[in-house]
C-alpha cells in the first residue's frame, strides 16, 4: 500500500501575497494544492492520500476535494504548531487505519510541479532500500553568508538540495517522530533531518530542478511559467528545451 501524505499547513508568511495561504493561490485556474492532489491522484500506484491543513483553511479544502472529484483523499487532518506536529499528526492518523509496512511518500503541497516518474521511483526506491530523498543536483556556487559577507564557499561536488517527496515505511518514520517529540525535538525542518539526526541511512533520489516549493512570490511567477511550458508540451508537442 502506498499513500501520499501532503503538509498543507503553512500559512504562506514568506509569500507576502496577502490573506490568502499559498497552497490556495491558483495557477492556470487551481489552487496549487489541486495541482499537487492531481498527481498522486491520477497515479496509478498511489493508493490513498492524507492532507494536513490549517484549521482554518479545511473547509475550503474539503469544499476543493469535491470540487474536482478527488478520490483518493482518505484523512483530512488538523496541521499543528509546526511542520513536524503536522506531518506527525498525519502519519498517526493513517497508522490508526494502516500497516506498517505501507509505503508513505510525504510531500509538500505547494510543490506542484513532481510528475508520474519521481513517484514511482520513490516507491520503487522504498521498497528496495527502506526509504528514499528527492534531491536535485546544486548547479550554482553555494557560499555562507552573514552580515553581507561572505564566511565561507562550500565545494559544491557532492550538494545536493534535498525536496520532496521523502518518503518510508509508515512503521519506521512514524517511531522516529514520536521520539523526535518524546526528546523535546518539535520543528525539526522536514524527515530528512530528522533521520539524520538519529544517525539512519538515507538514499538519495535524483530529481528535476523543476520540482521547486512555491514559497515566494518569485517561485509562484516560476511555476505558472513551467506550468504553461508544460500545457504547450501537451498540447504541440513543443520540446521542454533539455
Ligand atoms: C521538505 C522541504 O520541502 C525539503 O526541501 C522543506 O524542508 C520544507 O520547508 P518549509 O519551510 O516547510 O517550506
């Protein structure tokens, strides 16, 4: 069994894009978030799907979960304080009603732009090796940087940024947030850092560049423009430029 565990629940604070959380803004006429639910929908490996949403915005989601007829959304859960409480509230719920062996690939809402091959190699990857990290290759100088200064520039060789989906056992990841919260740990940034953290092997995935999170105003211009090359794609054939 392999389920879709979507984290809806930020509120868009580094979006600046008014009252409207980003995972609603549209692009081409839906939510980001539909967008997102339509790929692990029309997956035919995907299974069943969990949403973690704001309090606040789970009405608006249910009333979308009907609106373009998605099936496969079995849990709508509350977000909590943080990413991790979210992430974590999902995962309990779907192990009240699932194995632990079932395949959990969590994802972000807000990235929309995964497609059919990543999914599946993730799940292939899973069931291979116990789990699996999206990452696409870092391409520019990686420097750190603080008061305007450049500290320190990193050999960018081995770098990758690690995106999503991050996927798992439900057993596994699900023992690793309850201890993350049982040892004081309550915002870790995703799982990955939280398997590092307890010192797990973790396979990489290779990934497109164009996999990004919307976060900012700049990556929704980004999106709407890899979204409109990709419904040229579909509708002449026009090569994506690789
Ligand atoms: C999970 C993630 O997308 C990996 O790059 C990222 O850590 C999510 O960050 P956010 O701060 O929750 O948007």
């Amino acid at each position: 069994m392999n389920i879709a565990v979507l984290f809806a629940g930020g509120v868009g604070s580094r979006m600046k894009a008014g009252t409207v959380p980003k995972q609603f803004l549209e692009i081409h006429g839906k939510p980001v978030i539909v967008h997102t639910l339509e790929l692990f929908e029309q997956h035919p490996e995907i299974d069943a799907i969990a949403v973690a949403i704001l309090p606040s915005a789970r009405a608006e989601l249910e009333k979308l979960i009907r609106r373009f007829d998605i099936e496969k959304v079995r849990w709508v859960v509350n977000g909590g304080s943080t990413g991790q409480e979210s992430r974590h509230n999902a995962l309990k719920a779907i192990a009240a009603d699932c194995p632990e062996d079932a395949v959990v690939l969590v994802h972000d809402g807000v990235r929309p732009l995964i497609d059919a091959k990543i999914i599946s190699d993730n799940i292939d990857l899973v069931k291979r090796k116990g789990n699996a990290i999206t990452c696409s290759k870092v391409t520019e100088t990686i420097v750190e940087s603080r008061d305007h200064k450049i500290m320190n520039v990193i050999p960018r060789d081995h770098l990758y940024a690690a995106q999503a989906p991050q996927s798992f056992r439900l057993g596994e990841i699900l023992a690793l947030y309850d201890r993350a919260v049982s040892e004081g740990e309550n915002d870790s940034i995703d799982s990955c850092s939280l398997m590092y953290k307890y010192g797990e092997e973790i396979n990489r995935i290779t990934g497109p560049k164009t996999n990004i999170k919307i976060t900012t105003a700049d990556d929704l211009h980004v999106a709407r423009t890899y979204f409109s090359i990709i419904e040229n794609q579909k509708l002449y054939g026009m090569p994506s430029g690789e």
